[in-house]
C-alpha cells in the first residue's frame, strides 16, 4: 500500500495516510485511458461548425455567360466552388463528435492515471493551504510551492472547501477540481496532483487511514511518562 506524508500548513508533516492499493497502485491500460480522455474532449466540442455549399449562398441563379462561342470554359452559375463566393465543396456540417463510455471504463482509466501519478510520486495530501475561513493566496501558494514547483498542478478540494478555493483560484499554474470531478484527462495532463486531506476522504468516500509519525508519537509517549 502506497503511503503519502500530510503537509500542514506550516510545511512540517503530520504523519503519514495510506492510498488504497485498489485505486493508487493498478495496472493502468494506456489504450483505455487514450479512449476515455478522447471521448471527453470530443464530449466538450460544441459541433456547431458550419460551411455553405453551391446551394446555400446568395446569388448565382443566372448563368454568367454563354455556353459556346467565348472561348471560355462553360460555367452555370458563379456561385459553384471555384468563384470567389461560391459555395464550399465536402465542408464541415453540425454534427456531435460524443463517444459513448460506460462508468466501469472511465473509472478503470481514473485508477490507472491516478496509480501512474503514485507510482512516480507525483501523489499529494495537505491538510488544508489555509487557516480559517478568510482566503489567503499568498499563504496557499507558499504552502503548494514548498510541496511542489511544477507548472501545471491539480488540486483537488472538497466541495464545501471555499477557503481554499478562493485562495487558488487564480494561480494560472493551478487546476482546481472538486473531488466528485476527478477525472482522468485532468490527471495526465498535470505534472503533480494534491489532495486536502477531507478532498481525499470525499474521494475514497471513507476516512483515510492516517498514521501518525515517528516524530509525534515519541513526543507523545514523552508525555505520558513526564
């Protein structure tokens, strides 16, 4: 079972929490994961795209010359494709690019992203990048770029997780999911993924297993024998 230390706020780390081996260390299917993040980017093309043909466009309903005797080619109508402001020939029309993906598949592709990203360390959990409820971007960000200073990062928040929200909201360097919309394209294009600890909760839909470190628990026993 793959184990990720906690970050508090002020850049020490509050234990350890355990990933589920069902989830953060499977065998990841890279042609299941190509077809799910293409059947999501082709989900958000719009289709709307439009070209006239011959038959669409304003004018051309009289023959612009002579059939015989100019020395020209015949033509019927200067709105066919190769006058300027014919029509166009085989352009692109409305149409849906979906693809249907079941859940199973694009679950399978979420476990696999997310147990590739473990597997290279890429995997982190904070307790939370600010105290309180008042938003604080200049304090969210010193505690992401004391885990990480990659360019393009995922974190992952809990839905009620305001706070945080506010305060990275506008870093361009940083994604922002909700937890219930992790999904597998967001994950592969990031270069690390963080989770807030009640993020991963929301996740997993269970309390994560936290361990306490070696650190704390000798202070503890120091404690209880003072």
């Amino acid at each position: 079972m793959t184990t990720v230390d906690v970050r508090k706020v002020d850049g020490s780390t509050n234990g350890t929490v355990e990933l589920p081996d069902n989830i953060f260390d499977t065998q990841a299917s890279i042609p299941l994961m190509h077809q799910v993040v293409v059947a999501q980017l082709n989900a958000a093309r719009q289709g709307t795209h439009k070209a006239k043909t011959r038959g669409e466009v304003a004018g051309g309903g009289k023959k612009p010359y002579k059939q015989k005797g100019t020395g020209r080619a015949r033509q019927g109508s200067i709105r066919a494709p190769q006058f300027t402001g014919g029509g166009v020939v085989h352009g692109p029309v409305p149409r849906d690019y979906s693809q249907r993906v079941n859940k199973k598949m694009k679950a399978a592709a979420l476990r696999g992203a997310l147990s590739d990203r473990a597997r290279d360390g890429r995997i982190h959990v904070v307790e939370t990048f600010v105290e309180g409820d008042t938003p604080k971007t200049k304090g969210a960000l010193a505690v992401l770029r004391g885990i990480t200073e990659a360019r393009r990062v995922l974190v992952v928040l809990a839905r009620d997780d305001e706070a945080n929200w506010l305060s990275l909201r506008n870093e361009q360097s940083v994604h922002l999911l909700v937890a219930d919309q992790l999904n597998t394209h967001d994950v592969l294009v990031a270069d690390q993924v963080v989770f807030t600890t009640a993020a991963l909760n929301e996740f997993l839909g269970v309390p994560a297993v936290l361990s306490e470190s070696v650190g704390d628990s000798d202070d503890a026993d120091r404690n209880e024998e003072g």
